[in-house]
C-alpha cells in the first residue's frame, strides 16, 4: 500500500515502529505531487528541499530515542495565511507576493517544535475571502476528485493537498467556514475551533472577531493530534484564554451513549439538495446505533446570519487591509509620490473580491450608516449566539448540513457574489457565535462527488464534536 494513502494517525505509528522513515514518506509525498499538481495547484509555494531536511533530522532524532512528539516526521502543508519565516507568505494576494516573513506564526511554531515537516505552503483565496479558491491570486485551485469542480474555499489548496494524497494533514483556517465546507466538498475532515482555541498570532488577519485556524486532515483523529499540538494560550494573541488544553485523543474512545443531538430545523430549508438530506438521515442512523438520540430544534435567527456576516466581516476588512501600503511590506509598484504609491499598490495588488468587501465596509462603516448597518448587525450577532447558547442547554451538539449541495464546477457562481456568499449560509452561524464544529464526509451526491455533515458544540469543547466524529468513523469504517 502506498504510505501517501494512509491517514495521519496511522502514518504516527509506522513512524514509531520504524515500519518506514520520515525521509522515505516526504519523498512520496513529493512524488504525488510532482504528479499532479499540474492539474490541482493546491501550492503557492513549494519546500521540497527544507521539508527533506527536516524529516532526515526527524529521522536522526528518532534514531537516537529523541522524538519530540507523535506529529514528529510527519510531512504537513499549511495555509499560505500563515506566517512561516523565511518562507514566502502571500495571503494568496498578489499584493503580498515576495513577503517573506521574519517569524513564525504561533500555530506554524508550535508544529515546527514538535516536529513536523513541511512541504509547502498552500494556495486560498486572498487573504481568506471568498468559497471556492477561485480569488486567488496565483491561480484557482482544482477538486481532485473532479477538475472540474472547486475545491471549496477559501482553505480550497489544504484540502485539496490532502484530498490528492499530497500531505498527511493541513492547517487551515475558517472566518466563516473556511475550513469546514472545503472539507465537505473534498470528502476531508476539517475541525472549527472555537474563536480563541488556537492562537491567531501571526496568521494574516482577515476579520478579527471571527478568524479561527484550525486541523485539517483525513480523520477526526488526525485532526485530535493536530489540535494537541496547535491549541493553547498565546501571550501574543490575547483572545486565548489560559485554560487547560485537553487530552484529544484519549478523549475520543469515550462513548456516546446518553448523547443528545439537535437538528436546527431551518438548516433544511430551500436549497438543499435532496443528495445532502439523505445522507443525513443515514447519518443519523449510524449515531442511533451508537445510542445518540435525536431532537428537533430552532435557530430562530439562522436566517439572519448572512447578511449580518457580510457587513460585520467587511467592516473589519476594511480595518485590515488599510496596512497594506506598498511601504512596509509587499509587492509595491511605483508612483510620483506616496498617495500615488498606495493607490497603484493597491490597484494591482487586491482582487475584485478584496475590493468589493473594503468599500462594502468602509460604507458601513462611514458617517451615518455606523448605526444602521454595523450596530445592527452586531445585535443580531448577539441574538444567534443566544440562540445557540439555548439550543445546547439541552442538546449535546447540533447535526446539520456542511453546505446545501456537494461541489460546484468551477466558474458556475463567478459572476453572481451574492450566490457565492449563499454558499457560506450553512456555516456562518456557528462562525459568528464562536463556537466549535468538525465537518467529516458522510456520503455522496448523486454526480458521486463527497457530502460531509458538520457536527457543532458550545465553545471550548472540540473534544466532543472530535469523539463524535470518530465514533461515526469508526462505525462505518467496521
């Protein structure tokens, strides 16, 4: 069997049992993707030369008893958001490309020491704006297990990377569901962290009060192991908060028994497909035989949730993307003078969809709309986190759609960005009240392509969605 082929837990122990080497499993890795990425461009930037440094001193560690965890040696990719140092980082915008940061990013840190590998930085939308990998700026990103669709977005290259056998897990990251329906669409297992879990020090902000980075990989284990090594208080990110990280793995045999599940009923609404509802009913199925039982409950304020994002998401971004001056960092293009500069810079630098959401912001944000457009829309903000804090007073975690349909081919919603933005109405919820949720592949559409389910829980308990994941995983896999 190819190693390639294998999930990240399992890759872990072959590693321990010295079964195969971390150099022999990068140089498979590299071979995939010396094959196809042609056809994917899951990549912005490839580091075959540093990844084979560091699984031969991987190895060397290893054969000396010296491992510095169980992610040792394992070859990895990472979201092109995240700062890695010496490595360029472009936030898939043009506007950043030849930045090469002088630091890691804390999550990016925290892998490095326990000793992962990286093979590359990959490719998103700019600066995690958008649902499909098609507003990157060094090209979209194909679905591996059809090129004619998209990969989802805007983490699209991480799961695409792991979906084509090209690494053994990613990092992503998810504003708005940027983690969770890429994995849905490449038949992947993405986890949500709660809005502070993972330290976003060093990871290109986006909109602050929603940006959260989180595992990616073939199974909720592989994602346990991930989250161990990524999650915990941060001094530089002061949103983290100083509580106990939990054991993961050892949280996921638990049993289920005595779980209760909510189905929000307006997640079955107009537009799902008739694909996505059947492999939640047999999704519910296999959690009934594991002694789940199953409630109906309502997310009043689920409907509101998209345009409540799209002016509190723009409003930030504009905020953010005010730094990018052509002065400090960046691809900066030239002007008679400083004004010309920012505006050149910035002209060439920032795709359509980057500049669509700063006026988008900047407008409700300017005098006379504060009120009627931001205030407002962070009241509603307040009443689904509400809602959400009701529905888990007596429900365990909540069983919905990742997305109303399995992937798109790519160019079908190009042209229309409020059909894009629709494509996120399933996700945003649980983006805006900050809790945690794990996406995992459930079934297939009838065109044979993947549909996950996203499993949500109130926030600072991965552990619970991660052990439910894996005992559904567990069931079908036996």
């Amino acid at each position: 069997m190819n190693p390639t082929s294998l999930s990240l837990f399992e890759l872990s122990k072959k590693l321990g049992q010295k079964e195969i080497s971390s150099r022999e499993l990068t140089d498979s890795y590299i071979k995939n993707i010396e094959a196809r990425e042609g056809d994917i461009n899951a990549f912005i930037t490839k580091t075959f030369d540093l990844a084979r440094e560091m699984a031969d001193a991987s190895d060397s560690r290893r054969a000396a008893g010296k491992t510095y965890s169980n992610l040792d040696g394992i070859p990895l990719t990472v979201k092109d958001l995240v700062c890695t140092e010496g490595i360029q980082t472009t936030g898939g915008s043009q506007i950043l490309k030849g930045f090469v940061p002088p630091y890691d990013a804390t999550v990016w840190g925290n892998l490095k020491k326990a000793g992962a590998v990286l093979l590359g930085k990959t490719n998103c939308d700019q600066f995690g704006m958008g649902s499909s990998t098609e507003n990157s700026g060094y090209g979209n990103t194909k679905n591996p297990l059809d090129l004619k669709c998209v990969p989802g977005g805007s983490s699209g290259g991480s799961a695409a990377a792991i979906a084509a056998d090209f690494c053994a897990g990613s990092v992503g990251t998810d504003t708005g569901g940027s983690v969770r329906q890429p994995a849905h669409f490449c038949g992947i297992t993405g986890l949500k962290v709660s809005y502070g879990r993972v330290s976003r020090y060093g990871v290109t902000a986006y909109a602050s009060s929603l940006d959260t980075i989180g595992p990616m990989g073939k199974t909720a284990q592989d994602c346990a192991m991930l989250l161990q090594v990524m999650a915990g208080h941060d001094d530089r990110d002061s949103t983290t908060p100083n509580i106990e990280v939990p054991d993961y793995l050892n949280e996921l045999e638990k049993d289920l028994p005595g779980f209760t599940i909510g189905i929000p009923e307006e997640y079955l609404g107009e537009g799902i497909s008739q694909s996505t509802l059947q492999a939640l009913e047999s999704t519910k199925a296999v959690f009934k035989d594991l002694g789940v039982t199953f409630k109906t409950i309502s997310l009043p304020h689920t409907k509101y949730a998209v345009p409540a994002y799209y002016i509190i998401a723009p409003c930030e971004v504009s905020a953010n993307m005010a730094r990018y001056d052509g002065i400090r960092f960046g691809n900066t293009q030239e002007g008679a003078n400083y004004e010309e500069i920012i505006v050149n810079t910035r002209t060439h630098g920032f795709g359509d969809e980057v500049k669509r959401r700063i006026l988008l912001g900047t407008y409700a944000l300017s005098a006379g709309y504060y009120d009627a457009y931001y205030r407002k829309a962070q009241k509603v903000r307040t009443l689904i986190c509400q809602d959400f804090t009701q529905a888990f007073e007596g429900v365990d975690a909540i069983l919905a759609p990742t997305a109303p349909t399995a992937a798109f081919e790519i160019g079908k919603n190009t042209a229309d960005p409020l059909q894009m933005y629709l494509e996120d109405i399933l996700t945003i919820p649980a983006s805006l009240a900050g809790i945690t949720g794990i996406t995992f592949p459930v079934g297939q559409s009838q065109e044979g392509l993947p549909i996950g389910m996203q499993l949500l829980g109130p926030a600072f308990k991965e552990e619970r969605v991660l052990r439910m994941a894996h005992q559904f995983q567990t069931a079908i896999d036996t």
